[in-house]
C-alpha cells in the first residue's frame, strides 16, 4: 500500500533540508505527541545508519517500531525503513529546488506486510483508503506549512 504526496514550500531548498533533517526537533515533536523515542546509534551528524527504535500506542495497543536511515543525498533525498511488529515501511522524503526560494518536498510511503496480523492491518487500511489519503494530505500540508514558517523566522 503506498502513499505519496508533493508539498511547495516558500523557501530556499537548503534551509528545507536543514529543517527536514533537524531529527532532534522531530524527536521532540514525538514525545509531545506521547511517543517514547530514543536514538540507537552514535552517529554525530545526519548520515546514512542512523538508528531509532520508538514505541506509542496505535489502534489501542502498545506498538514498538525501529526506524534506520537508509539513504542521505543533502539537500536532495532521505530515505528511512523501518519496522513493526510484521509490517515494513519505506519513506522516501525528496526535495526539488523550483527556484532560488521555492522548494518541492515529496513524501512516499510504502506499506509492505510480512505477517498474517500485518496483511490484515494492511487490508482495513485499504478499505479506509480515501479517509487514510486525505488524511495523510492533510498531515504534510501542515508540516510543509510548519517548514515554511519556520523557515521564515530564521531568516
């Protein structure tokens, strides 16, 4: 099951990146939201093999995802596997300079099963697709919103 989006983003695509890759501010942002991160390697700066292993609740149970860097292009591309509990993720985050102060941010997700629970979860997904879509639309919109604002205030 995939999803994908493209956000536009009044700033210059380095400073996106800056903001994008900024997994500190991310972190936080998850043990606001009632996740528990915590970061797996000893890596001082962005790179490919950085680790997290999070855990939060989902669908009323407690879910435990690791999440790895697999690819990291500044300021152009990142791209992350994780997994949990029988079901892997691939995301993708890729940015498109369209001029000296506009930028393109492209998320893809991709969905991949590997567990009799996981298909199951992944099959009702399906069936609430267009809700999950707009969903998922919305969410980027926001964050590209987010990266845009600040953005401005750094300037």
């Amino acid at each position: 099951m995939k999803f994908s989006t493209k956000e536009d983003i009044e700033a210059p695509i380095e400073q996106v990146f800056a903001l994008v890759s900024d997994f500190e501010a991310l972190e936080r942002a998850a043990l606001r939201r009632g996740a528990e991160v915590q970061r797996m390697d000893s890596l001082r700066k962005p790179g490919i093999g950085m680790r997290w292993t999070a855990s939060f609740v989902a669908r009323g149970r407690q879910r435990q995802l690791d999440i790895e860097m697999t690819e990291f292009e500044p300021p152009h591309m990142m791209r992350f596997h994780s997994v949990a509990q029988g079901l892997e993720t691939d995301m993708k985050v890729e940015l498109v300079a369209l001029s000296r102060g506009r930028t393109r941010l492209s998320i893809d997700l991709e969905l991949k099963p590997k567990s009799i629970s996981a298909r199951l979860l992944v099959q009702s997904l399906k069936l609430a697709r267009t809700n999950l879509n707009k969903k998922f639309h919305l969410r980027m919109a926001d964050y590209a919103r987010d990266l845009e604002d600040r953005a401005k205030k750094a300037t």
